[in-house]
C-alpha cells in the first residue's frame, strides 16, 4: 500500500497540477491507439509501462502510436478509461439509474474503479511513474481529466466559477477513494472512504449557502 509521504506527494502533485489547468487539453484518440492500449494495459501489471512492453502486446511499430513514450503512454490510458467510464455511466442514467447528481457522480467514480479491477498492478505501476520527476505534470492533466470526465458523465450542467470550483472539490473525493482502491482495499472499505468524501463535501456546501444567505440578508437589511 502507499505510505502516508506517497499519499501527499501524489495529492501534492496532483493537485497543483490541476490547479494550473482544471481542464488539459484532449489527448490524440484513435482506434489504434485504443487497440494497442488495451492490449499493453493486459501486460504492463507484470512488465511495465515500457515501449518494449507495447511492442509485444500490440505490435513492433506500436511505438509510433505514442511518440511521447511512456508518459503518453500512461496518460492516454488514462483517458480511455475516462471515456469508457462516461459510456457505462450514461447507459446507466439512460436505463433510470442514478436520479440525483451526486449519486451519478457517486456511480462514475465507482464504474471508473470497476472498469480498472483487472489492471491494478499496472495502476500501481503508472501512479509510481506518474508521480516521479521526469513525469512532466502527467498527474495533474491526468487528474484533470477525469475529475472533468466524472462530471460529464453525471450530466453536470454547471458553468463559470461553480464549473470550475466543482472540478476542484472533486479531488478531495477521488483522491483518498483511488488510493484506498489503490491500496488493495475491498469495495465496501473503498465505498465508505467514497460515501465519507462525498457526505463532507455536502456539509461544505450547506455552510456556505448558510454563510452566503447570512450575508445577502445583512445586506439587504443594511
């Protein structure tokens, strides 16, 4: 498991790597990039986020796929699993799952570590390789996009400064959730540390509509 220096540094990381671009921009998407990531993440648990790993799983000229090499590599799987996670997400809200926002949001997160289960090594493997200091920022945008990718897929609809302070909060929840995931936590360990983020984030947002109605009624009263 990580140990509580790794946990800061990787919150340390990511998060200011998120607050220097809530949103990174989007990652090339292909077919064949998609193909030869699937095919790579079967192998990296055991081998490694390496460009010679990708060659044997998906081919001698894989490698041109991913001119970044490894940071790429990671990055636009992380991405895939964003987006496969939106797909699974939507057919659920589609199918009359998940009525409330938070409970779409709550569902996103899970869905995101289900589709990860069978890859978990490799997780562990890319979160240690994300998070050294060659990785160029990777964690923040990597972050970044899914903190964005779960809003999307619990249909958010919100936009200016609740949009982006909404993304911000989110880290707060992803973060201990993915690493007790991480970690080798069961479900319910990995649920309750979820249910935990998610029920103090309502608690912030009660106290400051409370806070923000205290001061529009002293000004109107003034």
């Amino acid at each position: 498991m990580f140990g509580n220096a790794r946990i800061l540094q990787f919150i340390a990381g990511a998060g200011y790597g998120l607050m220097q671009t809530v949103t990174p921009p989007q990652l090339e998407r292909t077919a064949e990039r998609d193909a030869a990531l699937r095919a790579l993440a079967g192998l990296a648990g055991e081998k490694g986020w390496t460009i010679a790993t990708l060659r044997e799983a998906a081919g001698a000229d894989a490698d041109l796929l991913f001119p970044g090499g490894r940071v790429e590599l990671i990055e636009a799987w992380a991405d895939l699993v964003d987006r496969d996670m939106i797909e699974r997400v939507r057919f659920a809200i589609d199918e009359g799952d998940c009525p409330r926002l938070s409970q779409r949001v709550r569902r996103a997160i899970l869905e995101r570590l289900e589709l990860l289960q069978p890859y978990r090594n490799a997780e562990r493997r890319a979160s240690t390789l994300v998070l050294s200091p060659c990785s160029r920022g990777v964690s923040g945008r990597i972050l970044g996009r899914t903190v964005n990718a779960i809003w999307l897929a619990a249909e958010d609809t919100s936009g200016g400064v609740t949009w982006a302070t909404k993304r911000l909060s989110l880290t707060s929840i992803y973060i201990p959730t993915f690493l007790a995931w991480l970690g080798g936590a069961d479900r319910r360990v990995v649920e309750q540390v979820l249910d935990n983020g998610l029920a103090s984030a309502r608690r912030i947002g009660e106290l400051k509509r409370r806070v923000f109605r205290t001061q529009a009624q002293a000004t109107q009263a003034a």
